[in-house]
C-alpha cells in the first residue's frame, strides 16, 4: 500500500538511467547518486523512535466539548484513496469507479464510537484493546469474532481482507473492498501484516497503528502527512497458500514482477535500501522464461516478444539491485548483479560504468580500465565516464596527476583527459596578467625618475 515514486536530477551515466526509465514508470533507480556512498542502512525504519508524544499531532480533545467537536465534522472526510492501495491491481470482478465512489463506509453497521469520535492518544490507553507488539504501538479490538474452527493465516499465506483506514481527524486516506496479499512479503504496511497474522477468517476488527507501522517520517504524499498514527477497520476474507508463481502463465509472471519492482522503486526512493534490495531479489525470482522452449508457430513468436519483455525487465532489477547494494555498501554483491547485466545486455552503459568504478575501487584496475572504456565508447560524450577513467590512470599511476593516459588508453581514451582543465587556464592567465601589471609598473617609475633628473 505505497505511493507512486517520483525522482530525478541527475550528472553521472548511473543517475542518468534513472532519467531514462522515467518514460515507462515515472522511477527506476530512485533520486540519489547511484554510484556514491550509502547515507544509511536501508534495513532501518524511517520512523525511528516513538513515543506516545507522537500522537500528538492534533490536540486531544478532552470532555465534553471535545466530543460535540468531533461530532460536528459530520460524514468522514473522503479521498480517492482506492488509488493509494499499492503493488496490488484492482478486484477484477469490481469495477474502478465502484471502489471508492463515495465517502460511505464499508462496514455501515459497525460505525463504533472508537472509528468517529475518540482521539488517538485516548485510544491507545484503553484497556479493552489487544497489544499486538511488545512496544505496545499497534493494538486491535475485535468488533465480531469469527467462529472457533475458522483458519487462522501464517506467514507466506496469501490473504484477502476488506479494508479501510482514516487519520486522527477521520480523513479516509486508504479504502479497499477486496485487498490481496503475501503476508511477510512487504506489499502492505506492517501493522496490517501483524493484525492479520492474529485474525480468523471472518473476523471484524479494529486496528490502530502508529507510524512506525505505516508511513513513518517521510508519511506518503499527498494525504498522509509524517508522523501519522493510522485507525483500520478490516475483516479477513479469505486464507489461502500462496501460489508457485512458475506455475503462472509468463504474462502473470511479468505483472507479478513489476509490482514486486514497483515496490523496490518506493523503498528505493524513501532510502530504505534493505527493503528494495529485498523487492527487487523477489521480482527477479518471478521474472523467469522457464516453460517457454516447446512453443510452436505463433506461439513461439509470441513466447520470444515475452522472453524479451523478460529479459528487459531483468536488466533493470538487476541494475536497481546493485544500486540498492551499493548503498548497502555490500559491494561485492553489486558487482555480480551488475555482472548479471552484462551477461543479458554486454552494452548496458549503466552496468559497464558502475562495474568498472566498483573493480577501479578494489584496485582490479585492468579489468575495470577494459569495461569503462567500452562504455565510453558507447557514451563519448558522458562526463562521469571521464572523470571515472582519470581517475583509474591515476591510480595506475600511483597518484602522479601529471601521468599521460594516452600510453594506457591509446589514441581513443586520450582526448577525455588532454583537455585543460578551467583550473589551469585560470592560473596561467592570472600569471601572465601580474607579470604585465610589474612591467608596466616598472616602466612607470622608470619615466617618473628620468623626468626628476631631467
């Protein structure tokens, strides 16, 4: 249940391919430098600690009065929040429109005081409710047991629950009838994740979570502000296992891996590069062409455009991985998945680039000298490129800057480093200025002098 990601500015060949994936999903590597060092473990929640402070985001209304205020806001606010509901496609049976159309709860008949009126803070010091986590941040009230031989769900199961949730001042930010998902694969917030875990099919509960367990400090635009503790009310549906997605059609492969992408994308974008890299290992667990060799006719042309949907979309997890563990500073593990692009795609800039910087790094100057100059050779005109190779001569060179790279380059690597530098133009033009300016002066005083003797 994620936001859509946005990004982009960028320098170098690596931020750049960001720039050019944006065409097909708005985000493909996330914002930041791909190549430079992590700021932190993406394995940590954004949120950081909390308090019940926290929950302070709106003053608590205390009394009397403070419940006719609540009451005043009438209807709960309303907005298209079916389209919040992230990494998971629409019920098919249920038309778009029908999802979310009006501002009417899903559970009519179970609009309690808790759901309309009672602040959050009061909330979580009731007594009638269910700690769910040890910190005792996500609690749950059971509005209508289910019966004593119902299923309970377990970890890797495939869920399917009736939702909705609102913020403190009962703004519907999320709504779904028919939400499916693998519970322990990250596709919804984890405070939906640990209540459904404690549920029976059938089961009517309510849910409240701080942010630590939903949107944390970035929060999700444009309705979920940081901070923001969040009140579910949900039934489960239906328990199922999980099923083999090798035994899908490739064309459910395909969608199932671009969700899986889809929600590295957001991870990515949020710096919580542990969760991505995580996404992107099970997209590309999906994305494979197995099954597809005995296609006939049609068919096998059919099954050759997929292969190569696939094989497309394996590039750019496989790149969006290694960025992810670059920021991990796993960097080994980079460079295999980098690795693993070239062995799909020999030509991908982007993997060639940041292979090379990464062997330039661990001092295998040879190979890393060999696989940027085939990218420069694909993008003469890429900077980073060239600052990567001056750089790696550098190195070579033992740190000596006024080594030549035309010796370890040849002729087509000389040009990026022949080219002056702004800096010693600069020097060499204020020098030639001062040595004007003495000898001018020089020839001043000398006229001064003759003038007096004179």
């Amino acid at each position: 249940m994620e936001s859509h990601c946005r990004c982009e500015d960028h320098k170098d060949p690596a931020e750049r391919e960001v720039r050019d994936n944006t065409s097909e999903l708005r985000f493909e590597e996330g914002r930041e430098d791909q190549l430079g060092r992590p700021k932190r473990d993406g394995d940590e929640s954004p949120a950081g600690d909390i308090t019940l402070e926290n929950f302070k985001s709106t003053a608590c209304p205390e009394g009397r009065g403070a419940e006719t205020r609540w009451q005043r806001r009438g209807q709960l606010k309303k907005t298209n929040s079916w389209k919040m509901v992230r990494f998971q496609e629409p019920s098919l049976e249920e038309d778009v429109a029908e999802r979310d159309s009006s501002a009417e709860s899903l559970f009519p008949e179970y609009v309690v005081e808790e759901w309309t009126t009672i602040c959050f803070e009061q909330l979580f010091l009731k007594e009638d409710w269910q700690h769910l986590t040890d910190d005792r941040l996500v609690r749950k009230k059971v509005l209508e047991p289910a019966g004593p031989l119902a299923p309970w769900p377990i970890w890797g199961q495939q869920v399917t629950v009736k939702m909705q949730a609102v913020l403190e001042d009962r703004t519907v930010v999320e709504k779904d009838a028919k939400l499916s998902f693998i519970i322990g694969e990250g596709d919804v917030s984890q405070a939906l994740e640990e209540c459904v875990l404690s549920m029976r099919k059938g089961e009517i509960a309510l849910l409240l979570a701080d942010s630590q367990y939903t949107y944390g400090l970035l929060g999700r635009e444009p309705d979920i502000p940081a901070w923001a503790a969040m009140l579910y009310q949900l039934q489960l549906l239906d328990v199922r296992d999980k099923a083999d997605p090798l035994n899908l059609p490739l064309s459910d492969r395909i969608r199932l891996g671009n969700h899986k992408r889809e929600r590295g994308n957001f991870h990515f974008q949020r710096d919580e590069y542990g969760k991505a890299a995580r996404a992107y290992c099970m997209a590309l667990d999906v994305l494979t062409t197995c099954g597809q060799a005995d296609a006939v006719g049609g068919a096998k042309e059919e099954a050759k455009e997929e292969a190569q949907e696939v094989r497309d979309y394996r590039v750019k997890c496989l790149n969006n991985l290694a960025t992810a563990q670059l920021k991990l500073e796993k960097y080994n593990e980079a460079l295999h998945a980098s690795r693993d692009v070239l062995a799909l795609d020999p030509n991908n800039v982007k993997a060639l680039y940041r292979a090379g910087k990464i062997l330039s790094d661990l001092g295998d100057y040879a190979e890393a000298m060999e696989l940027l100059k085939r990218a420069l050779k694909l993008e003469p005109a890429t900077k980073a490129i060239h600052a990567e190779l001056s750089k790696l001569v550098r190195r070579q060179s033992g740190g000596d800057r006024e080594a030549k790279p035309a010796a370890v380059l040849g002729d087509n690597g000389a040009p990026f480093l022949l080219l002056p530098s702004k800096q010693t133009t600069l020097n060499i033009s204020w020098k030639l200025i001062l040595a004007a300016l003495a000898v001018a002066f020089c020839s001043l005083v000398t006229s001064v002098i003759l003038t007096v003797r004179n």
